[in-house]
C-alpha cells in the first residue's frame, strides 16, 4: 500500500465537518488534520487533548496505532459538553479510524506521518508536528512531571 492510498482515505472518510446537536443549539466540528502514528500497544484507548477554546485532539489507539484527529469548533466549546461530544465523536468516527488503522496494519512501513493537514490552524498544526517528532524519535508523547 502507497502513502498516498492512506492520503486518499483520509481526503474521502476524515476531511469533512460534522454537525452535532449541543443543548439544543447544532455545533460544527471540523476535521483539520489527521495524524496516524505506529504504537507497541495493540490495545484499544483513546484520549482527548485541548489546544485552546474551539480546538482540540481526539487520539483513538486501535491496532497498534493511535489515529490523532485535529477538531475545529465554529464557537468555544464549555467543559461540560466534552462527554456528549467525544461520545459522538467514536460513535461517528469509529468506523473511519478502524478502516484506517486496519489498512495501515497490513501494509504501513512508517513510525508516523501526517496524513491530513487542511489549513490547521498554526496552534493545532504546531501541536501535531510536536507529536510527529516525538513519534519518529521514540519519546513518550506525554511530558512527566516531576512528584512533589
């Protein structure tokens, strides 16, 4: 399988605004980047990253990869709506990772690439070439903190 069938998959099942209902006003969702990532772990996690007040990371591992998606809101976005949000999210987008992460199990050879980068913003597109980095070095994308 070439790049560019990875590219092509994510242009045709990622790169699209999602229209959800948030206490009763529609909220549209994004999708600006994707990131897919080789991992040891073949377990299936995910985990959510804030970039600012309308820009966040949705990283869902499966596979042996984490499939980092770079979201845009067109309002801020208050904390208490995260769950139902991220809950529509994996239900909407499950399918698409799954795709993914199973064509680049077969035939992948990368650590890491950027997959999708439709005009992120600078602060999104910042944070995904910091994950890009750490992923192409081995380094733990997660910083540590030292105990008090």
């Amino acid at each position: 399988m070439s790049m560019e069938t990875l590219y092509s998959l994510c242009q045709r099942e990622l790169a699209k605004d999602l229209i959800f209902e948030v206490a009763g006003e529609p909220l549209t969702l994004s999708i600006k980047g994707v990131l897919l990532a080789r991992t040891e772990s073949k377990s299936y996690n995910f985990s959510f990253f804030e970039i600012s007040e309308n820009e966040f990371v949705l990283a869902v591992q499966m596979k042996g990869f984490v499939v980092y998606i770079g979201i845009e809101t067109d309002e801020e976005l208050e904390e208490e709506f995260y769950p139902d949000i991220l809950h529509a999210l994996l239900e909407n987008l499950s399918p698409q990772i799954a795709l993914l992460a199973t064509k680049a199990e077969k035939e992948y050879p990368g650590k890491a690439d950027v997959l999708l980068d439709d005009d992120m913003s600078p602060s999104l597109k910042e944070f995904f070439y910091q994950l890009l980095i750490k992923h192409r070095s081995g380094r733990a994308i997660y910083d540590q903190t030292e105990v008090a």
